[in-house]
C-alpha cells in the first residue's frame, strides 16, 4: 500500500494547511517508502507533487471528451489556457475507474500524485462531466502549475470510480429495529448485471450465519435494498459487505468490499433488566 508522503507540506509551506482543507480536500501520495518518524522532511525537488489526481469517486461524474475543473470564481482552472490552446490536445484521455489504477499510471502523473477530492459536480455542465473545486484546493492547484506546470503537461487523472456514499442502518448503529432492511446508496447508477446480482450485498451474523432475503434496486435514487426473510436475531451484530464487484454504469468499480457493522436491538433486555430490578428490590408486603 502507498504511503502518505506529507512531505508535501514542507515544500508547500507558504501554502495553507493541507488538513485545513474542507470537503475539497488535498492528500499527497508517495509511493517511494516512507522515512522514519522524526527524521526531517527534505525539501528536494523529487518531494514536490509529480501529477495530479482528481478522486471523483463520491460523485455522480459523467465522462466527456473536455472536462473542466472549475474554481469558486468559475475560473477554468484545467484545461489550463496553454492546454487548451495546444494543437496537439484532442480532449481528456486521463479517466481511471479506481485510485489504485490512478496511482499505479506512473506514466502519466509519476510517484508522487497530489490526491485531490472535489467539491461536486459543476452545475451548468449539461453532460455532468465537470468538477467545482473549493478555493483552497483552486489555490493549490494553480500554485503548482505555476511551479512546475503539472495542468499545461497535463498531468492530471480523474478517478471516475464507484464508492457508497450511504447506509441504513448506520454503520456500528445499535439498537436496530429486528425487521429493518439493509440498505446502501452509490455515488453513481450501478449496471444492469450488477444491480441483479445477489451476492453483491450480504448481511452475516456474528456466528457466520449468512441471512437469507431478496435484493432490490432502486435507480432514480442509486439504492440497493436487502430485505431479510425472516426477523434477525435480538441483540445479534451483523456485518454488511458490498462487494468490490459492484460496478456502475460507467464501468467505475469500488475497487475493495465495503464493510460496515450494525447491532440488533435486544428485545428482551429491557424486561430482564427490570425483572432483575424488583427480584433485588422486591415491593413493601401491603
């Protein structure tokens, strides 16, 4: 697995904060080994970002042949003007389905990609296929192209992959109702074969039991449903995987499972509890 190379933040110093960015967040990535704790951080010249990666993997993005990344200001960040005015630029060819197949296009954004998250998908785009940006992350991003001009090379993917961005019930939710679906919400419709597919949801109990139930889709709203077939087991905690098979429409795929755990309410513990109450506190004889 890739290392976080925060390194990034010392060659960036006069920059803001990294950890003070909001939903638009920047996470630099490295996939040279990291250094031990303590050691410090060398401003080399191999430490400043070699590419950027747009992480659009919670958003409901479409592809096209000229997407555009968009500042608070709708200032056209990427293509930059010396991109869009090259000859030799015939549209965006950099969509990755996952982050892994981003990170490993070496090629293109090199050992030590910039991650960036953006803000949503930009409004006026008819297609869906743009991207807003939030100020600090804007700012980051057209100080580097200033630097090292990572936009006019056009060192920039976009991660088009598929994630969950909702679940019912909460994950480590307790006290679930016994006769309460299971439900997940994609970032983007999932594909014909996928939503039919029955073992991309599973619900299993902490004994290995694997519940029995029927699957359902819901498109306008990009909700798979597991609905038990019987009542689950009071007071029992449940694993629900959504596999990494799971595809979209797109092609996007979750790339790993996506697990979470809810429990059951208990529905005896209140009357044992009181029971258990008045057999140590037993009633004044009359």
């Amino acid at each position: 697995m890739r290392t976080v190379g925060w390194l990034l933040v010392a060659a960036l110093a006069a920059l803001p904060a990294l950890a003070d960015v909001g939903k638009g967040a920047a996470t630099p990535v490295s996939n040279r080994p990291s250094k031990q704790p303590g050691s410090p951080p060398a401003k080399t010249q191999s430490d400043k970002p070699s590419g950027i990666i747009i992480d659009a993997r919670a958003l409901d993005l479409g592809r096209q042949r000229f997407p555009k990344l968009f500042d608070p200001q709708e200032k056209v960040l990427y293509p930059s003007p010396l991109l869009s005015n090259d000859p030799k630029y015939m549209g965006f060819v950099g969509y990755k389905p996952g982050l892994q197949a981003a990170l490993d296009d070496t090629k293109r954004i090199g050992r030590n990609p910039l991650v960036i998250r953006p803000a949503k998908v930009h409004g006026d785009d008819p297609v869906g296929g743009s991207l807003d940006l939030d100020q600090t992350s804007s700012d980051l991003l057209a100080s580097l192209n200033r630097e090292l001009k990572l936009l006019d090379d056009d060192r920039l993917l976009i991660v088009i992959g598929l994630s969950v961005v909702d679940s019912t019930p909460a994950a480590n939710a307790a006290d679930v109702a016994a006769d309460s679906p299971v439900a997940v919400v994609f970032s983007k419709p999932l594909s014909d074969d996928s939503a039919a597919n029955l073992a991309i949801l599973t619900v299993v109990s902490t004994d290995n039991d694997v519940v029995g139930g029927k699957v359902t889709y819901d498109r306008s709203q990009r909700k798979l449903v597991f609905t038990p077939g019987e009542s689950l087991k009071a007071g029992v905690k449940y694993t629900v995987t959504v596999s990494a098979r799971a595809e979209a429409e797109s092609g996007a795929t979750l790339e790993v499972d996506h697990v979470f755990s809810f429990t059951v309410k208990s529905a005896e513990g209140g009357s044992e509890h009181a029971s258990r109450a008045e057999s140590d506190n037993p009633a004044p004889a009359p």
